[in-house]
C-alpha cells in the first residue's frame, strides 16, 4: 500500500516557511557578530587606532541586538538554530580576520558586500511573509533599515577602495549566498 501524503494543516506551510527564516537569519546574526569580532581584534592591535574601529564596535554593537532579538524568538517559538552553526562560526571569524588584514577599508569592503547580500534575502523574506508573521516581519523590516545603514557607513568610510575591492565582495556575496541556501535547511 503506498504512502500518502497528508495535505498541510492550515498555517502549517507558514509556520514552517517562518522557522526556516528565523533559523537562517539567526545564524546571519551570528556569523555578523563573529565577522566583526574577527576585524575587531586585529584592528585593535594596530598602533594607530582606525575610526573605522569605532564605527565597527558600533555596528557589532547593533549586530548584538539583532542576535538577541532573534535568540528570543528561536526560543519562543521552537525553532533550532542551523547545524553549521560551528562551522558558519570559524568561517565568519576567519572572514573578518582575513578582511582586516588587508586594512580597514577591506574589512568595510567585507560589510557592504555582506550587508547587500542580507538587504536582498531580507527584502524576499519581507515579501514573503505578506501578512502571515506580522512580528517576524516587523523585525525583519527594522533589521534590514539597519542592515542598509551598515552598508551605507561602510561605503562613506572608503570600502570601494579597498585593495580589489569587486572580487573580494564577488568572493564575500558568493560566500554569504551559500550559507544562506545551507542554513535554511540545515
């Protein structure tokens, strides 16, 4: 006798669409607070101090309220955050590691290109959601404001002249695009 396949209750494919963004944008939050913690630590070893690092402790700091916010609602709501999570965690420290090694106009090269990657997957969520997860979206709609003003704060303080600045945010957007698809999932 073959398997049938029981059709959704109703909200269940909202329910499940909505788990899938809060497990993925949780892990983005992470992965943004561990990039800057990765530029923020060779930055600070530098002799002359940046104000590029006053502008990144900025952004982490309203990363960090990203991150709590979504902590939260992972909790509430029964969600489990990605299984790359360890991995996401390395790979986005040693991302801002390696962008701040080639100076601070590389690690805010590293800022746009990752805030345009998540204004675009934010954006999609937020058309997405319509009207089904009026708090999801709220957040969601207040994030990406913010994502756009860490891009915007990066472009004003020189990333497009950043050492090859086109391939290293081609090689960062490229990067952030797959973790994206993985985290959804995984």
């Amino acid at each position: 006798m073959p398997s049938e396949t029981k059709p959704p209750l109703p909200g269940e494919a909202a329910k499940t669409r909505a788990a899938r963004m809060l497990r993925v944008d949780h892990a983005g939050e992470v992965a943004a607070k561990r990039i800057y913690q990765g530029q923020l630590a060779v930055l600070k070893q530098q002799k002359q101090p940046q104000a590029s690092t006053a502008l990144i402790e900025e952004m982490a700091e309203k990363e960090a309220g990203h991150l709590a916010a979504f902590d939260r609602m992972i909790l509430a709501r029964g969600v489990r955050p990605t299984a790359l999570g360890p991995i996401w965690d390395v790979a986005s420290y040693g991302l801002g590691v390696a962008s701040a090694l080639l100076g601070p106009r590389a690690a805010m090269a590293c800022t746009v290109a990752v805030e345009e990657v998540i204004c675009e997957h934010y954006q999609r969520q937020i058309n997405d959601l319509g009207a089904d997860d009026p708090e999801l979206k709220e957040i969601i709609t207040q994030f990406h404001a913010d994502e756009l003003a860490h891009r915007d704060t990066a472009l004003a303080s020189g990333a497009a002249q950043a050492p090859a600045y086109q391939p290293l945010s081609e090689i960062i957007k490229a990067g952030c695009r797959i973790a994206i698809k993985l985290s959804e999932r995984i």
